[in-house]
C-alpha cells in the first residue's frame, strides 16, 4: 500500500517536472533556432533536394541513399524532403525543431527501462530526462543534419534491441537494424551487438544465420554504395592509437567536460570510466539474474563503446577535443542516462539521504551551467551560420577553407535562384548593409597575423585577428555584430565574439561579457591583406560603422 502511495505520488511529481522542462526546452530551441544551412546542411540537404528535384523517378529513390562523408543519411534526407513537399521550400528550422521533438521518443522507450523502487520513486527518472535532453548539446541541437543522423540511429539501435531480446519478435529487428545502419554510420554496429545478443541468449542456430546473412547483405549493399563516392583523404586511417583506451573513455564521459583544457578532459575520461564500471556490474547482474532489462541496458552500452572505439580510431586526429566535442556529446548523453538506469537497478541496500541527493545537484548544476556557458557559443555560431551563407550567395566563397569550397557556393546560389531556400528577412545581411544608417566611426583597432598549421589540408589556419575595445556584445539577442571587410565591391562577411566576465565581474558590472569585441578572418582563400574594416550591427535598426583602417600588421 505505501508502495503504491508512493509511487502515484512520484509520477505525479515525475510528469510535473519533465512537463515543465521539456516546455522550456522547447521554447529555448524555437527562441534560438536558426533557419539558415549549417556546414553538412548545403551537402546533406540543399544539395540533395536540388539533385532530387532533377532526377527521374528512379534517381529520386536512388538520391535518398548518396553518400554524405562516411555517412549514408537516409532519414535526415527523408526531413529535407517532407520539408520541401509539404511547403515547396526548405525550413531548416523546421527540421531542427521536429528532429529535437524525436528525442522525446528515445526518453520513452527508456523510461520502459525504469524500475521504480522503494529507494527510487518514479521521480528520479527525470534526472535521466535532464540528461539526455539537455543544453550542453547545443551544436547538434541546433544543428539540423546532425540532430537527424543522431536521433534516427539512437531510435532505431534502441528498438532493434528491445526486439533482438525478444525471442518472438527478434526477426523485426532486421528491417530496424538496415535503417540504423543506412541512417547513420554508427548504426552500423548493430549487427555486432545483435550477435552478441544472440550469443548471450542461447538462441537456436537458424537465428544466428538468418542475423548475419542479413547483416552481410545490408553492409554489401552499403560499402558498394559507399565506394561511389571517393573517400575524403584520411577518412579511415589510424591515427593517435597511443590514446585510443582514454578517448573511448572521453567519449563516453564527454558530458562531464563542464570545462576547457586539460581539467575537463579529465573529467570526461573520469566520467567515462565510472559508466564502463556500472556497465560491468549490470554486466555481472544480469548473469546472476538474467532479466531482460538489465541485458538491454547492457546491450545498448556495447553500442555506444562500439561507436567510441570508432571515433577514437578514425576521427581523434586533433586530438582529446574533438572526441569530447558537441558533434558526439548526444552519445555520451544516452551513456550517462544508461548508467543511471543501471544504478536505480543496481542499488539495493540503503543510501544515505546526502548521497541520493547528490546525483540531483550535479545534474542540475551541469544543466545550468551548460545553458549559461554555452551562451555565447549560441549567438556566436547563430552569427557565424549567417556570415557563412552571405559569403557563399554573394561572393561564392567559404572563407573558412583552402579552397572556398565551390560546390557550396553553386548550391547556395542555385537554392537561392530556384526558391528552394530563401534566407529569412532577420539573417539576410545584404539586406542589413542595405538598410543600415551609415555611421563615421574612430577605430582604436589590434590587429594580429597568425598562422596555424592544421592537421588537414582543408580548413584553413591562417587568420587575421581584429580586436575593436569600444564595442560590447550586443544585450539583445536580436542583435549581432560583424565585421564586414571590402575589397573593391566585394563585401566579405565575419562574425565577431567576446570573452566571458569573471564572476565576480559580472556581478560587478551586471553583464555577462567582458567589453570588447574580436574577430578572426580568415583569409586562405582570399587574401584579405589591406581590406577595408568596417563594422555591422544588424538587428531591426541596423548600423554599419565606417571606418578608413585597413587590415595591414601596423595599422
């Protein structure tokens, strides 16, 4: 009866809080969302829907399964185009916003793995929620390619095992397993984790056979269609193998990189380990026990190593950082949303009341900090996914690249001549430096030369960086500021940013930056070398500050 009691009581509060969270996260997402490409967005999606709108019925059908890198992305490419069908254009935001609303899927069929107890009352599985949908993912949320290739391999992967774990229903988990793998490269693993299941459970021999016959055929049909597309240089070579234990660890304990450098590496190497510890003990449970929730928490955890192993292989070129980046941290969320299913089932004896309580403020205190520190980030990169799209319409150019990347310009420019994509009034900047009241403007400008030698031969290292002291970043969020360098009628286009206050400096001076703005231009493609500065301030009223300094070392 005091079961009971209780456990209503905890769904009450369960429904309550997840209600009121979700509605703010969304509204966060639609408050910040921007319906302007991003990056992969020009191949994975614009370029895609011009190469459909071209094709013939049979090319239609064959262009949802062109390779992307070493992707194939067949339900991202399913939003671009149920997306352009149902309004004859593209709305990134959009697909941002349905793709996030998916989460809320994989959070119920995690929630089917929740087991409330007397020491943990339904209530404690929003802890899980504020793990798995949570701020500090912000450049996949935000993001529209990379929310739908993550969450249409973390959906399927997660129902293909709940099938493969049911002795009746394990053959449905074949068509599930073929649109991870085509939906995703990581979803690729499902076929070895579908073995071991099968191995783990004793299955009859016909269902290994059926498994890996299906699983040959799919991977077949996928590297052939993969091998269409020349690989990018040094897409699948080995590299930083000495870290290779410590980034699968980083990688499955990114979440808890809270801060820069070599103190949040650690962290997420820390984290990473206390997660393969827990799974090890569900491991050791559920060969004592053999209840099926404990091996489909278990099996969903050798999917994310799986996934690790071959991040850390392929993709740890940079190093630590970018195994912790935002790009893979939605992985590491499920990971740590695993692990504390696994701990509400594992903990059995009582726990001291500090101790339950513990896991609250640290999830708690990681969801606010994410949301404060990654303020900048947001606007910053909204800035940046502008400027991007100006320079590709109107100068052809990815400035950020060694060679302006020209196929994203020819998109660009073809999406914007057909209709398919119309940038927004708010984030058309021609239109800003239209409008905009010109103003006289005394310069007191830094200007730094800096060259880079990066890993790849891409992206490009060299940069000039303009600091300007008299301006601060902007209080609204509907403003921006970007420095807009002419070279004769050319205008090229950069987003600005700012540092972060001190604490105690931004209760001093009740802001949250430092004042002072800079900006780095890059300039491989096109040497920027004695452009013309000038500063824009876009926004309902926008200004463009004129100035007569040129970018030269002494200016």
């Amino acid at each position: 009866m005091y079961l009971q009691k209780s456990s209503s009581t905890g769904y009450y509060w369960l429904s309550i809080l997840s209600t009121l969270y979700l509605a703010g996260y969304f509204f966060y997402l639609t408050f910040y969302a921007v319906d302007v490409p991003y990056i992969d967005d020009y191949d994975a999606l614009l370029q895609y829907i011009l190469t459909y709108e071209n094709a013939s019925s049979l090319g239609k059908i064959k262009s949802l399964f062109l390779p992307h890198n070493e992707h194939i992305i067949v339900m991202t490419r399913l939003s671009a185009w149920l997306s352009y069908e149902l309004t004859g254009h593209l709305s990134f935001r959009d697909i941002i916003l349905f793709g996030n609303g998916l989460l809320v899927l994989q959070l119920a069929m995690l929630f089917r793995l929740f087991q409330p107890s007397l020491r943990f009352s339904p209530v404690y599985f929003f802890i899980v929620v504020l793990v798995f949908i949570n701020p500090q993912y912000s450049p996949t949320s935000f993001w529209a390619m990379a929310i739908w290739s993550n969450i249409w391999v973390f959906i399927p992967i997660t129902l293909g095992i709940f099938l493969l774990t049911n002795p009746k229903k394990w053959a449905w988990a074949i068509p599930v397993a073929i649109l991870a793998q085509f939906s995703n490269g990581s979803g690729i693993m499902i076929w070895p984790v579908g073995v071991f299941i099968l191995l783990i459970t004793k299955r009859p021999l016909h269902h290994y056979l059926i498994w890996v016959v299906a699983g040959g055929i799919s991977c077949v049909g996928y590297f052939y269609l993969m091998s269409l597309q020349p690989a990018a240089p040094g897409a699948f070579e080995l590299r930083n193998l000495e870290m290779l234990p410590l980034n699968v660890l980083a990688f499955v304990g990114a979440c808890g990189a809270l801060i820069g450098g070599i103190a949040g590496q650690t962290m997420a190497v820390l984290l990473g380990s206390l997660v393969v510890g827990m799974s090890f003990l569900m491991w050791i449970n559920y060969r004592k026990t053999n209840d099926r929730k404990d091996l489909i928490l278990v099996s969903l955890m050798v999917f994310i190593l799986l996934a690790a192993l071959t991040v850390a292989l392929f993709r740890a070129e940079k190093g630590m950082g970018i195994v912790i980046g935002g790009r893979y941290r939605h992985y590491s969320s499920l990971s740590i949303a695993i692990c504390f299913l696994m701990s509400f089932r594992l903990i059995t004896f009582r726990v001291n009341r500090l101790m339950a309580f513990l896991p609250w403020v640290v999830v708690l205190l990681m969801t606010g900090l994410s949301y404060f520190r990654d303020f900048g980030l947001r606007l910053t990169t909204e800035w940046r996914t502008v400027a991007d799209y100006y320079n590709l319409l109107h100068n052809q150019a990815d400035v950020y690249t060694t060679d302006g990347t020209p196929r994203f310009g020819k998109t660009t420019l073809q999406a914007h001549q057909t209709g398919l994509y119309r940038v927004p009034l708010r984030y058309d900047l021609a239109h800003q430096l239209k409008t905009a009241t010109l103003l006289s403007f005394a310069p007191t400008p830094q200007i730094e030369r800096n060259e880079v030698e990066k890993v790849d031969t891409v992206v490009c290292g060299n940069y000039w960086l303009l600091k300007e002291p008299q301006f601060q970043f902007p209080s609204s969020s509907k403003d921006a500021l970007y420095a807009v360098l002419s070279q004769g009628l050319r205008r090229y286009i950069f987003p600005t940013s700012s540092s972060r206050n001190s604490f105690s400096a931004m209760i001093k001076e009740r802001y949250y930056f430092k004042k002072g703005l800079e900006v780095e231009v890059y300039d491989c493609y096109v040497s920027l070398a004695n452009a013309k500065i000038a500063w824009l301030q876009a926004g309902d009223k926008p200004k463009l500050y004129a100035t007569n300094t040129i970018i030269t070392v002494n200016p």
